[in-house]
C-alpha cells in the first residue's frame, strides 16, 4: 500500500504511515466526508481550439490591417531598362 500524502510503500495492513504519521483511516474517512464534485465540462481540446481561433483571428486581423496599410503606399518606381 502507498500513502496518499508522500508516496512510501507501507505493509499492507499498517494503521500508519512511517514516514509522515498519517493515520489512513482518519485520511480515509475524511475524504469520504468531501462533496462530490461533478466531472469538469471543460475538456483539455477546448483549450487548444480556443487558442487556435484566436491566433487565426490575430492573423487575419493582422492580414487586413497589412493590407490597408500597404494599399495607402505609394507605388514604388521602378528604374527604366538601359
């Protein structure tokens, strides 16, 4: 058996933990105490695909604002041929 709070393998059947004196029926019984939550509806997708969206927003924007900036330019003159 492994302690939950720092991870030394006890025997099996110890009251205790040797290394950080936790006592597993008290741990036990407290975290049956605890509500519990239900499951999260984010998914660890959504993170990425929200990042991605706006990344291609910021370009596109970005596309657009280049443009409009390079369409008020003046035309660049060009040497004539010798």
């Amino acid at each position: 058996m492994k302690c939950p709070i720092c991870g030394v393998d006890a025997p099996a059947g110890a009251v205790d933990c040797a290394a950080c004196g936790i006592i597993f029926a008290k741990f036990k019984k407290k975290l049956e105490s605890l509500p519990v939550t239900p499951a999260s509806r984010f998914q660890p997708w959504m993170g990425r695909a929200l990042a991605v969206v706006i990344v291609l927003a910021w370009m596109a924007g970005f596309g657009l604002y280049y443009r409009a900036v390079l369409s008020e330019m003046p035309a660049r003159k060009t040497a004539a041929p010798r």
